[in-house]
C-alpha cells in the first residue's frame, strides 16, 4: 500500500490486535477505523465519531491507498496546537500526518495515537469542564 502523503510504499507495524502501516518517508500512519475505535475505547476515550472536529473542505489531502477516492481533512485541537487527520468516507481508513517519525514499533505507534486524539479532543473536554 502506497502512502498517501508522498506516495512511498508503506510498511507493516504489528501491534496488540492492530495493523499500522507507516511510512518510511514522511511518518505517516494509515489505519483501520475499527482498529482505531478499539485503540481509543481501550484508552478510556470515546470513539471517533464522539471526539468532534471539522470538516476542512478546501484542504488537498491526497487519494485513500485502498479505494482510490479522495480523502477528507478533519480538523481538531485547540487553537495554539491545531491538529488533523484524512479519512476515507467510503472504507474509513484514517491517515496520520508526520507526527509519528518516532513510531517505529507498533507499540510506541499505538501510544502515540492515543496522544494524539488526546490532544486532538482536548477542546471539547475544556468546553465540558467549564460548565
């Protein structure tokens, strides 16, 4: 499976009940939703779908390796440290931008999602606690 930031063949991190697959050139993680819902529920976080965001319609972020589609930006975090990641509407693949340059095992790449959606949702937590 080519990624599909830069176009290099991405290579397989087997991790507890998921498959990563990461980049070489660039870090990037491309992931299964399920596997990531169950990486997230298994963190004591919400699912996906629960974790907010929003749809960044002009952003050009590339072609989902598996179905050849145009993937869609969702943009999340707060506004000194925004984050994002691409998404497949048609198979739910999740793609994971350059972050993740450390992630060479799957273990330190499943600990670095979690990270991530952390911070990503990190604004809508803050919204909740200051009511």
């Amino acid at each position: 499976m080519d990624c599909p930031g830069c176009n290099v063949e991405m290579a397989e991190l087997e991790g507890e009940e998921t498959t990563l697959r990461r980049c070489g050139e660039c870090g990037g993680l491309w992931l299964d939703v399920a596997d990531l819902n169950r990486l997230l529920l298994h963190n004591n976080l919400p699912g996906l779908e629960s974790l907010g965001g929003r749809v960044d319609a002009e952003a050009l972020t590339g072609q989902c390796p598996e179905c050849q589609v145009d993937l869609v930006r969702v943009d999340g975090g707060d506004r000194q440290h925004p984050l994002h990641y691409d998404t497949c509407e048609s198979c739910g693949g999740i793609f994971l931008e350059s972050e993740f340059k450390d992630a060479t095992d799957g273990k330190v790449a499943q600990q670095e999602i979690v990270d991530f959606f952390q911070r990503f949702s990190s604004r809508k937590k803050k919204s909740a606690a200051g009511r």
